[in-house]
C-alpha cells in the first residue's frame, strides 16, 4: 500500500503574508515557517483562529528566516500546545528573537492603549501574545548549520543553504524517504549590496517557491543617485526624509547607502538618524555573524559612527520638536506601527517633507497607502491629511523579481512533479505560474488558503 503525505496550506498561499505548511507524513508532522498574517483587516484577524490541524502532534518546525511573517506565529502555537524543536540557522533565530520580543511588546502597548483611549472594538482588547510568550518560545529553538544534512527522524532529513533574502535566510531542502521538497523561503537578489547572491538548488520532486514578485521586473536605475536627489531637494527646502524601513537589512542598506553619500561629499553634514530599537539590535546580529555578509568591518564600524541611534522614546520625541533639516531611518518598513508614526503624526501634513518608501507594501497597509496615493492616513484612530511629498526607491527589495526568480529555479534539470507558487499576491501568483510554464514547460499551481494535497511516496 503507498505511503501517502499530505500538505496543509495553513498560510502565504493566494496571499503574502502568514507563511505556515505543514507537512503530514506516515510518521511526522512538521511545519516549514510559521509566520503572521500581515495587512489586511481580514487577514490580521486569522492570527486570533486556531490552526485546522492538530497542534501538539506537529513534531518540529523548520524555519527558512528570521521574517516576522515567517516566525511571527510561534508564540501563538506554543499556547496552542505545541512542544517540539524550532530549527533554523544562527542568525535566523537571533533575528527571530529580536522581532518576537519587539512584536509582543508592540502587540502589549497596543492592547493597552487602546484599552486607555477606546479606539478598539474589543473590551478589554489584548495582546495575541505576550513578552512572557516569547520567553517560552525562545526555548524551544535549535540552531543549525548551513549545507549539512541532519536527521529528524522518520526517514526525513533536511538541509538549510543560503537564499540571500537577509541575514541568516535559507532555502530547505527536506528529503522525506525518496523524495526531495524545496521550500523556497524568500529569494533574494543576485546582486544585493550586503548578502552573498542566493545559492540554486539542483533536484526537486515537491517544489513550493515564492511569487512576491512574480509578475514584474525592479526598475533599472542608480538607486544611490537617485537617493542623493531626493534628499537633496527635500533639505533645500528646509525639510526632512522620513525613511520607514524594516528594521533587518533594509535599515542597514539605507545606512550604508547613505554612508557611501556622506562619503564621497554628495550630501551635506546633516544630521543621520537611525530610530529603531529593533534596527539597533538588528546591528548587532551583523556584527556577531559578519561571516553572513560581506559589509568590510572598517566600514560597518564607520557607518554605525556615523549615524545617531536612538536609544529612547523621548529621544524620538525630541527629535520631533527640532525644526532643521535631517534623515530619519525608522520603522515599520509598511507603516504599520513603530517610531515611524509619530514621526509622520507630526510631518506628514507639512509638504517641506518626504516620506521615502524602500520596499515591499503589502495590501492594506499604511505603506501601501501612500504609494496609492492616499490623502489622508488614519493613525491610533485619527486621520492625518497627506501634504508631505511621498516618492519610492525602487531597486532595493530584497526579494528577487520576475527573473531573478526564474532563475534561481534554472539549474533544477528534471521537471518537478509538483510545483507550488506560494508567497504572493494574486496577480503576482498567476502571472508567475504562467512564466514557468512558458520558460520551462513545467506545470505549477497556485493553492489556496487551507489546501490539502495528497503525495505519493
């Protein structure tokens, strides 16, 4: 009689955000990420639904990164019962313990704040999970190391190599019995100015690769150049740039990007401000994993001097106050909470500024407001008229595009038996399944949220 496996979508399929499969086999149940949803109303509200599958029997989990919509749910299926190992590499877990802590505690103050004004709906509202939470969470994690393959029993093995996407990210290889599944994670680009360029897998039987990007090309173009240019004619009107960033990797390209500027003598001696406890801490992953990428140590030593980093929220209200001209890095990198928006509470009104957008919006977020155009952004209950300048840097994702991911899939020289095109949108997901057919006759699908598929072995 065949074995037979089942995959459960439980996240990241017909959408970005909430990356969580589970893998059912004859002897194990695993899960690969187990992220939060993100954006959307509707899709922020799936965190607080228990998982369709039996959560204390999952064995482990495998994590490709450190990603809050990636790792962001562990907590929750801790309290749910489960109780096996979390297996990442080095950085992913220290980067994933940074962005829980950080998520709890935005998650606590939220809760309270809203239970102080009365802008929720929930009475009292709470936090999905708690800093105590993490604590439990951060026990359960293994690392591992790159390009060895270890034994998690039942005749599944698994291999971490890295995908560029930021520090410590991966793609899995799992071999459960004869057959060999790819996980993806999140591909970065080939010439990313901090990360090595993503290594290529070479056989898959069971393929699931990400679409965030799926169905566009970035923009050519000198992004420094480009840089310079706005933030030269933002302080010639006696302005600042808001740059809301995601506190890894994005925040440490903009400040070496900028570093670079200061550097050559393109931009004047304005102040450079870094407002992201998360960022900070995100600083010193770099520092103790500098073998991940490739940043020389004079100059991440010479950037970080450069720079003011915020050490307090008084410090960030401050810096509100002042009236002179300067580059603030802050987060979220989608406007969805952090420093960033008291910032724009106090800037967004005044067309002196600019809001600089560095990466991916995902639907339903402030950040993809204001690439829509927005006029108006509803912050803690109440709405803000939008006059700053908004102006976006494209090129610096860290997600490959159309392309890149195509070939990150290009050295795969038999046709996998099943191929899943998770991890985006719906239009970047169709358009994408379409391209690999068209590039090399392989056949994928694009599943839905809650999907069972059945596999032979």
């Amino acid at each position: 009689m065949d074995k037979k496996i089942f995959i459960h979508f439980l996240g990241a399929a017909g959408t970005v955000t909430g990356s969580k499969y589970l893998i059912e086999t004859p002897e194990k149940k695993f899960l690969v990420d187990c992220g939060l949803f993100q954006g959307l109303k509707q899709l922020r509200l799936m965190n607080w639904d228990h998982l369709p599958v039996d959560v204390p029997s999952i064995d482990f989990v495998l994590l490709t990164h450190g990603h809050l919509d990636h790792v962001g749910y562990l907590p929750r299926l801790i309290k749910d019962g489960f109780n096996g190992k979390i297996f990442g590499t080095a950085p992913t877990l220290d980067i994933a313990e940074i962005i829980l802590r950080d998520s709890a505690r935005l998650q606590e103050e939220e809760a309270e704040q809203a239970n102080l004004e009365g802008f929720s709906k929930h009475h009292p509202a709470k936090a999905l999970y708690t800093e105590k939470d993490v604590e439990h969470t951060l026990t359960h994690f293994s690392p591992i190391n790159l390009n060895q393959w270890i034994d998690l029993g039942g005749e599944i093995q698994a291999r971490f190599q890295t995908n560029g996407h930021i520090i410590g990210s991966t793609f899995i290889e799992v071999m459960v019995g004869p057959k060999k599944f790819v996980f993806s994670g999140d591909v970065g680009q080939e010439d990313d100015l901090l990360l090595m360029p993503p290594k290529r897998p070479t056989e898959a039987d069971i393929l699931f690769v990400e679409s965030t990007y799926g169905d566009r090309l970035h923009p050519e173009g000198d992004v420094k150049e480009r840089l310079k240019t706005i933030v030269l004619e933002t302080i010639a009107k006696g302005g600042s740039v808001i740059i809301p960033s995601f506190a890894v990797e994005r925040t440490q390209v903009m400040m070496y990007l900028l570093w670079q500027l200061r550097v050559s003598g393109d931009l004047p001696d304005i102040p450079l401000i870094m407002d992201s406890p998360m960022g900070a801490r995100v600083l010193g992953v770099f520092e103790k994993h500098r073998d991940w990428h490739k940043l020389p140590s004079a100059e991440y030593t010479a950037m970080c001097e450069l720079f003011q980093v915020v050490e307090n929220y008084r410090e960030t209200l401050g810096l509100i106050e002042t009236k002179y001209p300067k580059v603030i890095i802050a987060g979220s990198g989608m406007v969805t909470g952090g420093r960033v928006l008291s910032y724009l509470q106090h800037y967004i009104e005044n067309p002196q500024h600019t809001v600089l957008l560095v990466g991916y919006q995902g639907e339903g977020t402030r950040g993809r407001q204001l690439l829509d155009g927005t006029h108006e952004l509803k912050i803690h209950g109440k709405y803000y008229p939008v006059k700053s300048r908004i102006e976006v840097l494209h090129g610096l994702s860290a997600h490959g595009d159309q392309s890149e991911l195509l070939h990150w899939m290009s050295d795969i020289k038999t046709a996998p038996e099943q191929i899943f095109v998770i991890h985006g949108e719906k239009q970047a997901a169709d358009t994408f399944q379409v391209k690999i057919k068209d590039t090399y006759g392989w056949q994928a699908v694009v599943p839905n949220l809650y999907d069972i598929v059945e596999i032979s072995l």
